[in-house]
C-alpha cells in the first residue's frame, strides 16, 4: 500500500460505560487509534424509513491493518462521527477498509 494516499487524519473511537453521581449508566467515546487514512465516497445506500425512501452517504475509510477493529467502534474524521458498518481485511493484513455512514445519533 502507497503511504502517500494514506493522507487524512482519523480518530476510532470505543464506547465506554461509566456511572454519574445517582448510579445511572452514561456512554462516553475514548479515541483509542488515531491513524493516517484514505477516505473516498461510494455509492449512496438506500433505507426506507415508514414510507419514505431515505438515501444514506457511505464511505470507505482504508487505513494500515491494525488488530482489534470492531464494527461497535465509531470514526471521527473532520469533526463528523461515522458509524462503521464493515470491517474488510485486504491483501494480506496489509490494510483494513472500513465501510462507515453518518452516524445518525451525533452523540
């Protein structure tokens, strides 16, 4: 793989459970990778949602192959979270492509 396309910054972020002052559960994202990567649009994917026809902007995300990539992880890349929805090991465990949406909860 040419490093030279590798040339966007990305954080992958992991929830993480914790607990306020009255015990409830609050879900709070670590960045646990920041890593260069190459980031390129693919076709639009479509839902129905009710009646309607919505159409969803994905993204492959390819990055160097790095152990431990789940698809419960997020991406942050400009300030935008991206939920991955596959994890595509390629060539040899020389790279990952992630396949990621807009994450429709902006948390």
């Amino acid at each position: 793989m040419r490093s030279g396309k590798l040339d966007r910054r990305i954080n992958i972020q992991t929830a993480t459970i914790n607990r306020d002052a009255f015990g409830q559960a609050i879900s709070t994202w670590a960045t646990t990778y920041t890593v260069w990567a190459d980031v390129f649009p693919m076709p639009f994917n479509e839902n129905f949602e009710g009646d309607r026809k919505t159409e969803q902007p994905l993204y492959k995300v390819r990055i160097r192959h790095i152990a431990g990539i789940i698809p419960s992880m997020r991406v942050l890349y400009n300030s935008v979270f991206y939920d991955i929805i596959s994890i595509n090991e390629g060539n040899r465990r020389e790279y990952l492509d992630l396949i990621v949406q807009l994450d429709r909860n902006m948390t």
